[in-house]
C-alpha cells in the first residue's frame, strides 16, 4: 500500500470497528481520504460510529452491503477477525483492491522502523509486556500496543525516530501485511490453534511467519530452538538468527545450564558468554515462563539493554492480568487468574507450573476439540476438576478418563456470571489449605462472556467474594 496520505480523495474501506477500525478510519480521514467505515453488528453495538460520524466519516451497521466494495474502492482495511471468505473480501480480490490490516497502516505512518514485533501461539502478550518494561526500564522510549491495549495505528503516528515501538501481532494481524518489516522478531510458539479461521496448520504457520517476509539480513529473528514448526522456517529466514532454547545450549543464543540462563553470543554483547540469573529467581511462576524469559533476554539484548538491568526486570516482573495472576489466598488456598488459555496447550503448561493438588476451573467455546491432549497433565496434577461451557461434559471425560476422582460440570452455559461464581463455590468447597485453585480455561470465551477479559474479571469478583 501507499503512505495513507497518497489516498487524498480517494475511496477508503474499513471493513470491522473495534479499536483498530475505529484508529484507521481517524487516521485515513486526518489524510484527507473519503472512508466508509462498515460493521454487520447493529448499530446499538456500535459505539464508536457516534464519534466518528461526528468527524464526518460515513459508517454503516447491520449488515454488509452489496455495493460496499466496488472499483472505485483504492484500499481496504480490514479487521483482523474478519475473515478472507467474507463477501467484502472475495469481492474486493475479483476487483483487485489491495486488503490490509491496520498493522501494515501503521507501518507506513510511523517516523520509528524500531519496531520490536512479538508473535506465537502461546505467551505473547506476557512476552511483549515484559519487553516493553525491560526496555523502559533500561532507559529507552517505548510504546507498547498491538494486540494488546492500543491498536498500532492508534500510536504509530506519535512515535517519533528513537522510539521502541513494541508490538503483540496475532497471525490475524500479520495476515495482512507486505512490506511490515520489524527490526527484532519474535516468534515464540506454535500450538494447533484457530484452525477454524485459517483452515489448516500450514495456513496457520504461513501467517505468522509473514512477520519475517520483508526483514533483511541486518534484521534479527528471535527464534525457539524447541519447537519443530518454529525452526522449519529457518531457511526461509532472511534477518540475522538469534534462538533459545530450554533443552540445549546454544551458539548463539539464550539457554538454560544448570538452571541458569546463560546468553551466548549475542550480537551486541561484549561478552562472549554472560550468565543472567537462574530460573529459581524469575518474578513469575510456571515452567512457560521461564522460556517466556529466554525470549525476552534475547530479545533486549540484541536491542542493547544492558545485562544488569535486564537481570533486575526478570526478578521484579509480577506478570500481566489475565495470564497465571495471582489472585488472593483464603483459609491456605491459592487463587490463580489464567483467563487468557484459549486453548489446551496454554493450559498445560499453567498446570504444569504447580507442584500439584490443582483445582481446575475450564471450559468455553467448543471448536470441535476432543480435548485428549489434557489426559496426561489432568492424571498427573489434577485434584479437581469444574467445568463450565460449551465444552464441560468432553473435559469431564477427560477427566474421568485420567482418573480425577472430583468431577463437576456446572449447568447453565447461558449465565455466564452466575456460572462461574458457582465453579468456584464448587472449588473453593473442595479444596484445602495447600490447593490451588486455578482458572485456565483451555477454550475461548466467546459462548458466555464477550472476552477472556470478562471471563477472568468475574473468576476474581467470585473469588474475593468468597467468605
């Protein structure tokens, strides 16, 4: 795409609201171009059509129009969720109109080209925040936005040339970009997850790996060495490799010996090999975390942020909401926040994290899983188990399946606040000074709440109001 001030006058489509329509559409309009902004949600559910409105942008709800897409259409700017099946979409190939997300929008706005981008399956959004807080820390002026907090196109055009602009990109976002080109990648997982979207694990691979498309060999790809599907993309790599790994000492890279993570030929490091801190002094709990760290150690290294800092950020890091929080502790028993497992594997290594004599909370959204992959981690630390959602009975069997001798399955999918508060009534009758009662839902929760959010903010409310 052009710089959006090139579409002065011109026909500008922004398929989706939300945040990141929402900034696009201010952003395209502050250029001058003619925007017409669409959602098919009612115009009720609509808030933000009012304010922009006000500007003067035309927005249409209800429905997607026929005539919406058209050859006199020069882009379209599309929500991430949306997906490329839409009608808007297939009309807008057949007219060759080129479809973009606001993160390659942002790309073109933006004075920075540090941008420091975090995708994966699993961890991003506790990766880029505690990257965001390392680079801060170290003195650097840093905006963190993406797919957490504010959309790109939102900051992008504030930045200025010395800023860090730390970005969590989903492979929804990344779906839709050309010449987005990070100065330090991040890839940290793959796990089989929004198959309903992309169709195919290949299709799901391929989109993350477009972060990497238009990065050059003085880029830096920050790669995980223990996963098979992350290093397939390595000949296709242009940017300078730069891995880590739980399992094997590396090169060049962060890894673990011994329990301690030791950097080893980072670019920028003066050191030929530096230990950081062991893993028994890392601010957050759970075995993900410690690989979570390895990345963010990489990461800020190769962005210069010297070794003495980085050591105080990992030891003072307390996590983010929604992702293994620790909530309270009544009567010896501790309460965790997890809302954010969508799905199974997330949820495996937030158990895993525990010695044991976890009380399981799940379930949500079923998109056809039958959930077998939990069998082993429920066997092996599972006291309990609560199910909630779409999904309960198929994780009761699970459960059952494991041998899990507490099992019950809240009634109720459609109240959602009352359904949980009894999940955790359940959990809480049941367990004993030492427990763990957990959230981690393993599902999305779109069939009770209208986000993970929600999901995770009553899970706390059920929890404080316990007596």
């Amino acid at each position: 795409m052009l710089h959006p001030s090139q579409y002065k006058n011109k026909k500008v489509v922004v398929l989706g609201l939300a945040k990141s329509g929402t900034a696009v559409a201010k952003l395209f309009h502050s250029f001058g171009a003619q925007v017409v902004v669409n959602d098919r949600k009612e115009r009720e559910l609509c808030p933000e059509a009012e304010e922009l409105e006000s500007l003067g942008i035309q927005v249409i709800c209800g429905s997607h129009p026929d005539d919406l897409v058209t050859s006199e259409v020069s882009l379209l700017v599309k929500n991430p969720g949306i997906p490329y099946s839409a009608p808007s979409l297939v009309q807008a190939a057949s007219c060759g109109i080129e479809v973009v997300t606001e993160v390659e929008v942002a790309w073109h706005v933006s004075a920075t080209r540090q941008v420091l981008g975090i995708t994966g399956s699993n961890g991003k959004t506790t990766t880029t925040t505690w990257i965001g807080q390392v680079l801060a820390q170290a003195g650097l002026s840093t905006v963190v936005a993406g797919n957490i907090g504010r959309a790109l196109s939102d900051v992008a055009t504030d930045l200025q040339v010395d800023d860090w602009l730390v970005a969590e990109l989903s492979s929804f976002q990344l779906m839709g970009t050309a010449a987005f080109a990070p100065r330090i990648a991040v890839l940290l997982n793959f796990a089989e997850t929004h198959l309903d979207y992309h169709g195919t694990m290949e299709a799901y691979v391929a989109a993350k790996a477009n972060m990497f498309v238009a990065q050059t060999s003085d880029d830096f790809a920050i790669l995980n060495a223990d996963d098979e599907r992350v290093c397939g993309l390595l000949p296709s790599i242009r940017a300078q490799h730069v891995m880590f790994s739980m399992k094997t000492e590396l090169t060049c890279g962060v890894f673990l010996r011994d329990e301690r993570m030791v950097a080893r030929n980072i670019p920028g490091l003066h050191e030929h090999e530096v230990e950081i801190i062991a893993t028994s002094e890392l601010g957050i709990p759970g075995r993900h975390n410690v690989e979570n760290a390895l990345a963010v150690c990489a990461a800020t290294l190769v962005a210069g942020v010297p070794v003495e800092v980085l050591r105080a950020r990992l030891r003072d890091f307390r996590g983010v909401e929604h992702r293994l929080e620790w909530v309270a502790e009544k009567a010896g028993v501790r309460y965790y926040n997890d809302s954010k497992a969508t799905n199974p594997q997330a949820t495996i290594k937030a158990i895993d994290g525990f010695a044991g004599n976890v009380l399981l909370v799940a379930g949500g959204l079923d998109r056809g899983s039958d959930y077998m992959e939990l069998l082993d981690i429920f066997a092996d630390k599972l006291k309990a188990l609560v199910t909630i959602g779409q999904t309960r009975e198929k994780l009761l069997k699970v459960a059952q399946s494991a041998g899990v001798s507490k099992c019950y399955a809240v009634e109720g999918a459609g109240e959602t606040a009352l359904t949980l508060r009894e999940a955790v009534r359940v959990a809480a009758e049941w367990a004993e000074a030492g427990d763990i009662i957990l959230l981690s839902p393993a599902c999305a929760s779109w069939d009770m709440f209208t986000s993970y959010e929600e999901r995770g903010r009553i899970f706390k409310e059920s929890v404080h109001n316990i007596v």
